[in-house]
C-alpha cells in the first residue's frame, strides 16, 4: 500500500507530471501566473477540485452507466467548481474579481477531466483522492514558480511587495513577462530544464 502510494506521489509530482511531461493546463500557465497571490488561490482551487472530484467520481464509479460517465463527472466537477467561486465571492471578493471567469473554468482544465478519467473512474476513493491531489500539486509548483519570476523579473515584487535589487531604477524591468508570450518562454525553459533532468535520471537509473 505504502508502495503504490509512493507511486502515485512520484507520478503525479515528477514522473508523469501535468504540465512537463502529459502538457495539461497551459490556458492556465498563461492566465493567471503574471501575479504569484493569483497563481496561489487559483492552485488552490484546482487542488480542492481535482481531489473531491475525483474521489467524488470513485465514489460514485458503480452507479454511473458508462454511457453518461462524462456527463456526470462534469457535474461533479461544476459543484466543487461553483463552491469555490461563491466562497471566493463571499470571503475575498477582490480576488474573484482580479481572477475574473476563470475560477468557472477550471471545469475545463484537462486535469480535471483527466485524473477523474483515467484514476477516480477505475480506482478505490482513497487512492483516487491522493492521485488527484499529488497532481494538482505537481502542476502548482510548477506554476508557482513561473508566476515567480514573471512577477519578479516584469514588475519587480513578489505577493505585491518591493524585491529590493529588482524594484530600484537600476533595473529595467522586463515587461514581456508580464504580457501572455512571457508565460510561454518562462513555461519553455522549464520544461527544457525538467525534461533534460528527468532524462538524465532515467539513462543513469538501473
């Protein structure tokens, strides 16, 4: 049990992770990650989506005809989705405007739909649960880390406060990443890096 939830962790982190290796989400990459505050709600709402609803999904995998499977996991997906939205709306309501729609479109995330179908349709709803979770999370770092130097390198703070060398007028803050190509370039070079490290391990690995 240990071993296969090892697995699953390694998975959804590294090996088969999201965004460099499956190349799931991208509309996200390029919405939400010119601001590290937003990157961190918006994961967090995937996180708490991907996880109950494909839990949700396991839950349910032997009630639902298979000839209606999507419809249902759609609906799944839309409740978690709306409970997000209207606690956002309710308890911080100037994130859900700076976020705009797309908190609604998580719904249309590929993570979503793809974790439900290939793990929580087929698998027990703890399992499916840490699945869902350990790739959503393995797609937040990720993401983490491109708002990071977006918002670092093109406006010169980090969570909306000054970075000291990056903030004076000795540096020419690089206003691209802060524009949509910026999220694809930064996206780029760390699916190079990551890619070219997971590579090696694999030819070194016995």
């Amino acid at each position: 049990m240990q071993t296969q939830t090892r697995k699953i962790m390694q998975d959804g982190v590294w090996q088969n992770n999201p965004i460099f290796v499956q190349v799931l989400g991208i509309c996200s990459t390029l919405a939400v990650t010119n601001l590290v505050a937003n990157t961190l709600v918006m994961c967090a709402a995937l996180i708490f989506t991907v996880s109950f609803s494909s839990a949700t999904v396991s839950i349910l995998r032997q009630l639902t005809p298979r000839n209606i499977r999507m419809m249902v996991e759609t609906l799944i997906m839309a409740f978690y989705v709306i409970i997000v939205d209207v606690v956002l709306k309710a308890y911080w309501p100037d994130m859900s405007r700076s976020l705009g729609p797309y908190v609604g479109l998580i719904i249309t995330n590929c993570i979503v739909m793809g974790r439900c179908e290939a793990y929580g349709i087929s698998n027990p709803p703890g399992r499916a649960f840490v699945d869902g979770f350990f790739n959503s999370l393995g797609y937040t770092y990720i993401l983490l880390i491109i708002a990071t130097f977006r918002e670092i390198l093109g406006m010169g703070t980090f969570l909306g406060l000054a970075v000291p060398f990056f903030s004076g007028p000795h540096w020419d803050k690089w206003i691209i990443l802060v524009m949509p190509p910026g999220a694809f370039f930064v996206l780029g070079i760390l699916t190079w890096i990551f890619r070219t490290i997971q590579f090696r391990k694999e030819k070194t690995s016995p």
